[in-house]
C-alpha cells in the first residue's frame, strides 16, 4: 500500500522544530508519524512502547520525503536501523530525490547524502559522498513553501538546494 500524500508543514519536533516529524517504522514495515511533544508525545507512543524497526525525523512536502534521519534523541538509533526502514519504503514510495541525514558514529560527525546512494552501498555511511550545504534548511523551506525539490506540486524533483 503506498504511503498515503501529506506534509510536515504544520509538523515539528523537539530537536528540529518546524516543518520535521517524528516517523516510525514498525517491524512489519508500517510507518507513523506525528508530533513530538516533549512529555506528552514520543517515537515510542506509536507502538506502546514496543521493539521498532527504526525511528527518526523526516520534512515531507508535496507528498515527497525531502530528508529523512535516524536522530532518535537518547534511543541512538543508527544508520543500520535507517537502512532497514528505507528498504521497507523502497518499493512503496519514490526515494530516488530523498535526501538522509545520517550520522558517521567513525567520524563522529553529521553527513547528508542521497538515499539512493545510501541504499546503493549497502547501509555504509563511509562510502557515500556528502551533499554539500544545510539540506536540512534548504527542505525546512520547501516544506513551508508546500513544494518538492523542483518546486513542483507533484511528482519529480532535480536538486538539493532551495
């Protein structure tokens, strides 16, 4: 079943603030997403509190996943468990102009990279090549602006930048 079109632009998180979401993945591939609402609201509200497939936060917009990571806060969900979740979404969902921001716990450090190439390499951050510049920015105004990265309402999108 694909993912049902919607946008985080009236969404925000704790840690990222407007126009993100917190997303689950359950186990068996289903996928929720909301509001985080410190102390009323979290990642393990969706599934009670019970083992998930992967975790993070995501900017949608036009139906489109513009960024998707694996920052969970204290449950320090990795790459591996992003990778997981995104082969679930794979054939449900054109991730082909999605980008991830992921963290290279080898270089302790935050990179942003294609999630085409991410699935590419099989889940190893080492061997991606970083986007250059503040993707995460440049989707926060995308979002608000209701686009994809195009600028286009609907299917398709061409660069990075806003």
């Amino acid at each position: 079943m694909p993912l049902a079109r919607f946008s985080t632009h009236d969404r925000s998180t704790a840690h990222s603030k407007d126009c993100f979401a917190i997303w689950v993945c359950s186990p068996s591939g289903i996928v929720f997403t909301a509001n985080h609402v410190v102390s009323e609201f979290h990642r393990s509200t969706f599934l009670g509190g019970t083992r998930v497939l992967a975790a993070g936060e995501w900017v949608v917009s036009a139906g489109k996943i513009l960024l998707i990571s694996h920052k969970t806060g204290h449950h320090a969900a990795g790459p591996a468990n992003l990778y997981n979740a995104l082969r679930q979404l794979e054939s449900r969902v054109d991730l082909s102009r999605t980008a991830a921001l992921l963290r290279d716990f080898a270089k302790n450090q935050e990179v942003y990279v294609t999630v085409q190439e991410f699935l590419a390499k099989g889940g190893r951050v080492a061997e991606c090549t970083p986007i250059a510049g503040d993707v995460a920015a440049a989707a926060r105004s995308r979002c608000r602006a209701h686009v994809d990265w195009d600028g286009a309402q609907g299917p398709g999108a061409r660069a990075y930048r806003a």
